[in-house]
C-alpha cells in the first residue's frame, strides 16, 4: 500500500504595494503586476500551474486587494472549488498572518511573479517541513543561477561556503506559520535593503556575515536560536528558480526560459493552467 498523500496549503502574495505603481504593470496599461502576460499568459498563472501540478496541493490561497478577485478568478474557471482570497493587508506580514490563519497543514508561500516556479520545488519544501522544520527557505546556488542565465540574478547572498539567491519560496509549518511570518513585517528583501536584515538578525550575525566565517545553514542556525524557530534552507538544483519577473531585464530572462521549457515540454504546466 502507497503512503498517504502529504496535504498543503500554498500561498501566493499578488497585491500590489501600497501607494506604487508596478513599472511592467504600468508598461502594459494594467493595474496589477501579476496580470502582465508572459509568453502570453499573466505572470499569476504560471505560479498558480506549478501549484495545481504538485501533488497534495489542498487550497490555494491568493493574497489581492478585493476588487482584484474578479478578474483573478476568471483565469481559474475550472479550480473555483480550490482557491480563496485574501484582502491584502497594509504590509506582508499582516497579509501572511491574514492568509494563513486557520491552516493545520504546511504552508507554502510564493509570490505571483516566481513564474519559473515548478512542482518540484514545492515538493521539495513540503517534505522539509515534514521532517520537523519551522521555516524552510529556498535557495540557489550562484553558479546554478549562471547556468540558467547569466543575466537572470545579480544579488546574492556572501557565505562562508558559497555564494545563494533566494528563490521567493518559503514554507511554514502550521503550528509555526504566524511567528515565522513576523520575520517579513518590513519586508523580506535583505539583499536589497540591509537594514531589514540588521533588524532581523542583530548586528554580530551581520558582522560576521559579512566577514563570510559562517556558512548558510551556520546563519540559519542562529537565526534559529534568535526566532525560537528551527529554520532550514532547501538548495534547489535549478537556479532558475531565483530567477522572477522583477524588472524589464528579468522579464526577458524568465521569457527566455519559459520558451524553453515549453519548448522541452509542450504540453506541460503552462497549458494546463491557461
């Protein structure tokens, strides 16, 4: 007999920030980032295949401002029985806290531009949840990065034993998910804005980060010790997956690759979701 199949929630952050205006979105005459179209279909749909394709998938929960569900709905006619919507809160903290109430399953939360996202990856992070982590972050190597494109990542993480991206792809054990999510109340873009990340982790770890004496799963293990959380990375093989649609450079990158994909697999996750 077959083991049980393991059940998740995932969620995916598609609001936009508050009181901006997303160049793409703006480029293409929309409201929303995650509805610009790539290789011609929005960005959110792409993320939302890779979820509808992993196995065990139980909700799919998506974070928009309430006037944004008509339209998001009408790309998912035939998985209305699958999704919710959660009004976006004021921060992604609040809109994570907001998402994942009420969830006693593992959670997996993206963003709706992680269009590179494949089922693969969700698996991989589930299972790490399942092995009594509290947090699990995904992350790529540089040179796996390169290998998929040259052009598709230029912030990366400096640690003792090798050079990472983050791949827009967390997971939180249920019993965990609201404290975990604290973690990203002024948001969850280090390598962009290093405050955020003095602020998470205190001054001495960012110290000796930056003086590259601990490795990746050595910060994690004090950002363990400093949440209360056990936190543990998942280095996923492909770093197409740090690739996402940030900026115009990125959205060609991410293009490029999805062509190829779809090239490889014609009748893959893309055309199922559409």
């Amino acid at each position: 007999m077959s083991p049980p199949e393991v059940r998740f929630v995932a969620v995916v952050l598609a609001a936009q920030r508050p009181g901006q205006i997303d160049p793409l979105a703006a480029a293409a005459g929309l409201s929303h980032k995650c509805l610009v179209p790539i290789q011609g279909v929005p960005l959110i749909a792409h993320v939302a295949a890779a979820l509808f394709d992993t196995p065990g998938l139980d909700r799919l929960r998506i974070v928009i401002e309430p006037e944004m569900v008509g339209p998001i709905l009408a790309l998912f006619p035939s998985c209305k029985p699958l999704l919710d919507f959660v009004p976006a809160a004021d921060n992604l903290a609040d809109s994570i806290l907001a998402a994942t109430q009420g969830i006693d399953l593992p959670i997996i939360v993206t963003t709706a531009d992680n269009v590179l996202l494949t089922p693969g990856a969700v698996t991989q992070m589930v299972a790490m949840l399942l092995q009594g982590t509290d947090v699990a972050i995904a992350m790529a190597t540089k040179a796996s990065v390169f290998a998929a494109h040259p052009e598709g990542q230029r912030r990366y993480y400096r640690f003792a034993d090798d050079e990472y991206s983050n791949c827009n792809l967390y997971g939180f054990a249920s019993s965990r998910a609201n404290a975990a999510a604290e973690t990203f109340r002024s948001g969850g873009q280090f390598a962009k804005k290093p405050m955020r990340l003095i602020m998470a982790i205190g001054v001495i770890n960012v110290m000796l980060l930056a003086l590259r004496t601990l490795s990746l799963r050595g910060a994690l293990q004090r950002l363990s010790h400093r949440f209360g959380l056990r936190i543990e990375p998942v280095i996923l093989a492909d770093g197409a997956h740090a690739i996402d649609v940030d900026n115009a450079r990125t959205y060609r990158v991410a293009s490029l690759l999805l062509d190829r994909r779809r090239t490889e697999a014609p009748h893959g996750a893309i055309s199922q979701a559409a």
